[in-house]
C-alpha cells in the first residue's frame, strides 16, 4: 500500500502581513489612536478600552511618563475633593534649575481658577511675580530702600476684631498677640543666632500689652523699646527686679540693644523700623516681592521670608474669623513657602517659629506649598531637636514631589518617604548635568515623582503653555530689545 502523502503545506503571513513582493507587509507598525472619555461615553467599547490609572481632580499638572495620560494633582483638590491626602499641603524637593518653582505657580495658576487665592509669602528670585500681576493680584515690594513691614503691624486684624462679639473677638486678638511676641523674638533670634531667654520673652510679652494699652495707632518697634526704657510697673514687675531700678536696667539690657539694632542702625537696616508700606489685601493673589534683598544678605533675606509669612498668616486668620462669623465670603488660599532653608539656617529656634506657622494649616482652611533644594538643608542644622521638628515638615506633608536628585540624597530621603529602588533610580536619573552643549537642558527639567504615603509614586512631565513661557522667562535682562 502506497504511503500516504504528507499533507500540503499552508502558507500563513507573518506578524506584519505576507512577505515578498505585492505582499504588503509592514515593517512599521503604527500605534492606534487613542482618545480619553469618561465610562458613560466609552462603555459600549468594552473591552477595547483601559483605565488611565492616573488622578483626574485637581489642576492639569502634567502627563504621566509612562502612559502618556493626564495627571490632575494639587493639595487642595486632593484634600476636600478626591480625599486622597488627610493634610492639604506639599513639599517640594529638587536640585537648582529642574522646575521646583514652576510646578508651584503652575498649581497656583490652575488654583486661582478654581476660586482659591494663590499667597506668596516671600518671592526671592523674582518667580511668581509676573503670575500674581497677570491675575490681578497686590505686589508688595520689601528691601532695603524699597518698602517696609512693620512686625509690631496687627494689619487688618483690629478692624476685623471690632467686627466680631464674644470669644471669635477675644482669640482674633489673642492670635494677633502672639503672632507679634513670636515676630519680635524671632528677629531677635536672626541677630543673636540664638533665641532670647526666657526672662526677656516674658519682658518682651509684658511689654507689648503696655504698649496696646498706652499706644493709639499702630506702634512700630521704636514705639516697644521706649517702653522697656519708661520701665512700667507691670514689666518691672515681671523682669523680677525686686523693687531695684538698676537691678531692672541691668536685666534689660541685653533685649534693648538688640531692639535697638532693629531700628535702622543694625545689620537688618530699616526694613522692620517703619510703619507698613503697603497694607496686604484679603480679597485676591498677593506676592511679597523681596527679590531686591542681595543673596548675600542671609539675614535680612531670612528675617524678611519670616516676617512675610507672620504678617500673611494674619490676614489669612482675620479673613477666616470674619467668614466663621458670616460677616464675609469664605475664602480658600493656597500659600507658597520658598526657599525655606534659607529661614531655617538663619539661627537656632527658627524651626520652632516656622513650625508653629505651618502646623494648623488644616484647620485654618489653606493649602500649603513648601519649597527646598533636598533633605540634606533640612538636617544640616546644628540641633537634634531642630532637625527632628525640619523633618516633620516633610513627614506631616499630604504628598511630597521631588523633581531630580543626587544619589546621596535618597538614604535621607527615604526615611521619610517610602521609595521603591525603581523609583529612586528614575529620581537620580533626573539630576543629570546637561551635555556641553550650549542650548542643551538638564535631561531632567521638567520631570516630578509625586509620592503619597506608600502608594507608588505617579512620575510626571511638565511642559508649559506659550502664556505661561512667558510668565516664567526669568532672563529678561538678557533679551536684547
């Protein structure tokens, strides 16, 4: 019996089509279109259709750099709308030039559309004041020569508390009161690189009540040193003179010469001697431009982020009495720390002045943007108890978004924030130095990891619209006209 013959042999194209002539097949695969819609439009599509993985509440931040979706991300949002953070705050880490500051306004002008007034409590470089000027907003330029703040300034927070009855009036006032005490002992702190005892801030305390008692008007510091010389009963009494005007004189002195060196003729100039320049509004964006106070002035430069911070705290407070009062709209504020290293290094003390500012955020309804070059500004202060509270900054943040670091960093980094090895990785790759190519970027410009708890990290980059080029061109002056 003949054998059977094998069976014919099928021809089959290959992955991209026949080969050989007239085949058509392609060497290139082009990738298929893809659109976004929400489940009721696309649900009929099943299952040619996948979900983003990405969040979409909040500001249109960036695109995810590993599928190309939008990620919506700022505090707010993520606070009281999606409740993906229990704190309405971030931190921002990254080396000098990757963008730290640009992720910031971008969240400020994304903000301001959602009604949330952006706040930028000292502006150094200048970085956002082109932004807060194209949303209508109050520029209050400080410097030496430039314009003043009175820390001794309650702002609008005696109008407001004449508004108020009852005990909303009496913690507007104490508020006020503590914020000035604090104010003054920092910038004694600034000068002294060591905060005053004990004995003086109890002088200082008493003081001031004299001085609200004693003074119409609002006081500048010149107004607080003549009552420490006029030695009133009440601050004899708690500098423990027993009865010894010399005795008084004597533990005195040390706080008035401080004071005085606030007055025009220390190191710290003018700046905080005169009344306001410019009183601070409520009611819409506002940035202190300090950008005319040279880099190396440190402690001006620190004194006047602090005393920006206090003075928009106020405000922020006194707004929020008067909505709890309903005596005006509630407003929401989204306030912007920069260049926070530069307060934090400026004397030993200083993190307890920065901590009690930023610890009641929540509950004063503001979100919160902290800005810093990496860890390592926050652990290098000279205090154990001071780097513990700089890195509860970090830890009580509701998300942080570092942009690209070295590789030293991420030990530090990851004791506060859980980081995969992939994702630590991708953040180092960032921090890469730009070819010698004149024109060339840092090959990380842009490029932002947001991490929230231990939920993995969404990476993102941030390209800018020609409105906000424009808003960001910080090189001007080199622009030929």
């Amino acid at each position: 019996m003949a054998p059977t013959p094998p069976p014919a042999r099928v021809r089959r194209p290959g992955l991209r089509g026949w080969p050989g002539p007239g085949g058509g097949a392609q060497r290139l695969v082009q990738p298929h279109p893809e659109w976004r819609g929400t489940t009721v439009q696309v649900c009929g599509l099943w299952p040619y259709v996948a979900g983003s993985g990405t969040p979409m509440v909040g500001v249109p931040l960036g695109r995810s750099i590993l599928s190309g979706s939008t990620v919506c991300c700022d505090p707010i949002s993520w606070f009281t709308r999606a409740g993906l953070i229990h704190n309405p705050s971030v931190f921002v880490l990254g080396q000098p030039g990757l963008g730290k500051s640009t992720v910031l306004r971008r969240m400020c002008l994304g903000l301001s559309g959602y009604g949330v007034h952006p706040m930028i409590f000292g502006d150094l470089k200048p970085d956002y004041v082109d932004l807060i000027r194209a949303l209508g907003g109050q520029v209050i330029t400080l410097g030496r020569g430039r314009g003043y703040l009175n820390v001794l300034d309650p702002g609008e927070s005696s109008q407001v508390a004449a508004r108020l009855t009852g005990e909303a009036r009496r913690a507007l006032l104490a508020d006020t009161h503590g914020r000035r005490l604090n104010m003054v002992s920092a910038l004694v702190t600034i000068l002294r690189k060591a905060p005053p005892s004990d004995r003086e801030e109890t002088i200082l305390n008493a003081a001031l009540q004299v001085l609200d008692d004693r003074h119409q008007g609002v006081p500048v510091l010149g107004d607080l040193v003549q009552v420490i010389k006029d030695a009133p009963e009440a601050v004899r009494t708690v500098a423990l003179d027993r009865g010894d005007l010399d005795r008084y004189r004597d533990v005195t002195e040390a706080l008035e010469s401080s004071l005085t060196a606030l007055l025009g003729s220390g190191r710290l100039g003018e700046t905080f001697a005169h009344p306001t320049s410019e009183p601070m509004r409520r009611d819409r964006p506002v940035c202190f431009d300090i950008s005319g106070i040279d880099d190396s002035d440190e402690l001006l430069q620190a004194a006047a982020l602090l005393s920006c911070w206090s003075y928009g705290f106020g405000a922020v407070t006194a707004a929020q009495a008067l909505a709890d009062a309903g005596l005006e709209p509630q407003r929401h504020y989204f306030l912007v720390l920069d260049e926070l290293w530069r307060v934090l290094q400026a004397g030993r003390g200083l993190v307890d002045r920065v901590d009690a500012l930023t610890r009641l955020n929540r509950q004063r309804g503001v979100g919160m943007g902290m800005v810093t070059h990496s860890m390592k500004d926050l652990l290098a202060l000279p205090a154990e108890e001071d780097r513990l509270k700089a890195k509860g900054f970090v830890e009580r943040s509701g998300m942080v978004i570092t942009a690209g670091l070295p590789r030293e960093e991420m030990p530090r980094l990851t004791e506060v924030v859980d980081m995969t090895r992939a994702e630590q990785q991708m953040v180092t790759s960032w921090s890469t130095p730009p070819g010698w190519d004149a024109a060339a970027e840092p090959p990380g410009r842009g490029n932002f990891l947001i991490k929230v708890g231990g939920r993995p990290g969404i990476p993102i980059h941030v390209d800018l619209t020609p409105s906000e080029l424009e808003l960001n061109n910080t090189n001007r002056r080199w622009q030929h006209r």
